[in-house]
C-alpha cells in the first residue's frame, strides 16, 4: 500500500472505528482530527517507535514535572461574551516592571518607560494563552499585557451557545475578542495579536468593530493565519488523499463529537501516536525542545474532541479579506513559518500583498507554532512592531532570548 492510499485507509479506519464503538481505533482517529483542528490533517504517515511504551511514558512525566512552560500568571478576570460565555483572561501590568533587573528593561527596550499601550495576545485553535509563553515573559513588566483563553479552550467556559446548537463562528471569536477588551482594556490604546485562529478572530474584531480599530488600535501582528481559503489547504499531502479526508471528514468529525467519552479514552491510548502527529504539523526543526514539544501536546491534548469538532467548520467559512482593509495605515507585522502545513506561509504573504506598508516576516525551518519553535525571531519582529507602533521607544532588541533549540552555538 502506498503513503498516501495508507494515509486515506487510515482516515476511513478510524471513522468506521468510531461509529462501531472499536475505542482504540477511535482513539487513532480522535487523534488524527485532534491535529487537524490544532494544525494538521487526518491520517499522516509518522516515524516508528524504538523506544519502550514504558519509558516514553515516564519520559512524558519527567518532561511535564520539568517543563517550565505556560507556568506564568497574571491578574485573572472574566468577560461575558453576548451569549453568557465566561471568558478567562489574565494581566501583566507594566508596575511589575520593577521585578525586572534593570539590565533587561535596557536590553529589551531602552532606557525609557513605555507608553501606556495594552498588547491583546489571541490564541489559536486547540491551545490557550500560554501558547505565548515566551513571548509573555520577554515583555512582562515592560509593557500591559492581556492573555486570554477562547471559548470552550483553556480556562474559559464552553459556548453556552454551542450548548443550544449554535455553530461556532469567526465572527463570534470576534465579538468575544470585542468582550474581553471591553473588561480588561476598557480606554488607551491597543495592541493586537493573533496567531491562527487568534489572527481570524483580530480580522472578525475588526471586521465588525472598525471603530474600534480607527480610535484605539495602534498595530497589529498576524502570526501564521489566514484571511481565508483555508478550504484549498493540503496539509503537505497528496491531492487524492486531501480530497478523501475532506469528503469524509464532516461525518467523522459529527461521529466523534458525539462520542466524546469514548475517543478521549482512545486518545489517550494512543499518545505516543498523537505525540508523533503533534510534532510533525507544529514544528520544523529537527531540533525542538523535547520540553517545548511536549508543551505543545499538552495543550492540544487538553481540547475536548467534541470542542474540536464544533469549531472546525467555522475555518471552511472563514473570509475576512475585505476586514483586511481596517489595518491599513497601522503599522502590521506579518509573519509565518516557511514550513508551516496548516496555514501555509503563502496565506501571510496574501494578506501582506493587500498591506504593502506592513513588515512580512517568513521564518525558515519553521512550523505551524513559530512563537514556540522560534521565539526569539517573534519576540523581537513583536519588539519592533511595538516601537513602531509608539508603545515603546526605539532602539529595542531581545537579541536571542528565548530559544528552544536544543543544538548547541558552534
């Protein structure tokens, strides 16, 4: 059998497995559809295990008693989105700044106090806020931060509209977005950024609030998202197999949501195989932090397989290439993963060719999560935008502050 027929067989597989109760197979399946909402596709073909399910276990727990990522906190609060929705969010605020050394504030921003700008970090699908964990600790206590968790992700509640049958939408990620700056920014000016999903949610913000963004918003960073189109996406696989998974993939996504007990066991079951998945549609370089990645499973694991299945159909919708027109005259970054599977690094230069004044970055040997494969070229492009966009004086740099490669400087 072929890759691509094996990577299709598979994909039916675990659909037929679900829908007969097979939970091992389901598990097979929920993790392939899992990946596909986080940035992957169903039913890809990953490296062989050599190492004992035993040990990979204990390794799994020695990483996540180690790893000290998505370890920071802020201010909680909550925000209560149109349809009773509780959102989670936290706050970094500048007055921490005296916690850091005065050497770093001068490293990272200059000598000067920043202006009193609030950066809005958006997540994407199947992660939460701590997503931008490095990016939270290189500018904490230097600049006012936000991080929040989407609905039915992370900290916050499930959609109650979900609950009563409501398809999730991009507009409703934007009138949420619109929430929770309402409570934790209620006046000064804004930064936005959004990674995937987060970056359609930014678009949906401003596509239904352009007020908001002429009065208040003063930059904008887009980091490996789309405008739309996503349904021509082929994830790196062949054209036969794309077409079959996207024939059967509303009915295993309807089958597994309905199961979710089951596949959850199943998933579980096969974590050395969602592991594998993970890595290989999130990160490009051979060298990841096996911490880093182990973060990263973590939060995609963590996304009930039912709250998968109620937002990926929100993505073949998507089309917010007109919002795009809100940003023009801020100053944007626009940046993206060369190799990034999911949205692939020719969507960012799409959104870019409609913002020629906007900075576009394409970040070599990088995946779908360049914030947490490359942290120090985010970091500072965010640095950059932050100056341009006068929340903080020139001259900044985060120089190589936060790198997750594990290769060693020659």
């Amino acid at each position: 059998m072929s890759e691509s027929s094996a990577e299709t067989a598979g994909a039916v597989v675990g659909a037929t497995a679900a829908a007969a109760g097979n939970w091992r197979l389901a598990g097979l399946a929920g993790a392939a559809i899992g990946v596909v909402a986080a940035g992957a596709a169903a039913g890809v073909a990953i490296e062989r295990m050599t190492v004992g399910r035993g040990m990979r276990r204990k390794a799994r727990l020695a990483l996540d008693s180690a790893g000290p990522y998505g370890t920071l906190r802020g201010t909680p609060g909550k925000a209560c989105a149109d349809d009773g929705t509780e959102l989670y969010y936290e706050v970094d605020d500048v007055e921490r700044a005296e916690r850091i050394p005065a050497q770093r504030r001068r490293r990272l921003f200059g000598r000067k106090a920043p202006a009193p700008v609030t950066v809005v970090f958006s997540h994407g699908y199947c992660l939460n806020q701590d997503s931008w964990h490095f990016q939270r600790a290189a500018l904490r206590g230097v600049v006012r931060t936000v991080h929040w968790d989407q609905r039915s992700h992370g900290r916050s509640g499930r959609g109650m509209a979900q609950a009563d049958g409501t398809p999730v939408s991009i507009d409703q990620l934007g009138r949420d977005l619109k929430a929770v700056i309402d409570a934790a920014v209620p006046e000064g000016p804004i930064v936005l950024v959004g990674h995937s999903m987060g970056g359609m949610t930014v678009m949906a913000l401003a596509d239904q609030y352009p007020e908001l963004i002429r009065e208040r918003v003063v930059g904008v960073a887009l980091v490996g998202t789309s405008s739309g189109r996503l349904g021509e996406v082929n994830f790196g696989l062949p054209v036969a197999g794309v077409n079959a998974i996207r024939r059967i993939l509303p009915g295993v996504l309807r089958a597994l949501g309905q199961q979710a007990e089951l596949v959850e066991k199943g998933r579980r079951a096969t974590a050395d195989l969602f592991a594998g998945i993970i890595k290989r549609y999130s990160f490009a370089s051979r060298d990841i932090d096996p911490a880093v990645a182990r973060f990263a499973e973590r939060m995609i694991e963590s996304t009930p397989i039912d709250v998968v299945a109620e937002f990926y159909p929100a993505f073949t919708d998507h089309d917010k290439t007109e919002a795009l027109a809100r940003f023009a005259g801020l100053p944007v970054l626009v940046l993206a993963g060369v190799q990034d599977l999911v949205t692939p690094s020719e969507h960012s230069e799409a959104i870019a060719d409609l913002l020629p004044d906007a900075e576009l970055v394409l970040v070599p040997d990088a995946g779908h999560l360049v914030m947490l494969e490359h942290p120090e070229v985010v970091t500072d492009r965010l640095a950059d935008l932050l100056m341009r966009s006068g929340a903080v004086p020139a001259g900044a740099t985060v120089g190589g502050y936060g790198s997750t490669s594990t290769a060693q400087p020659g």
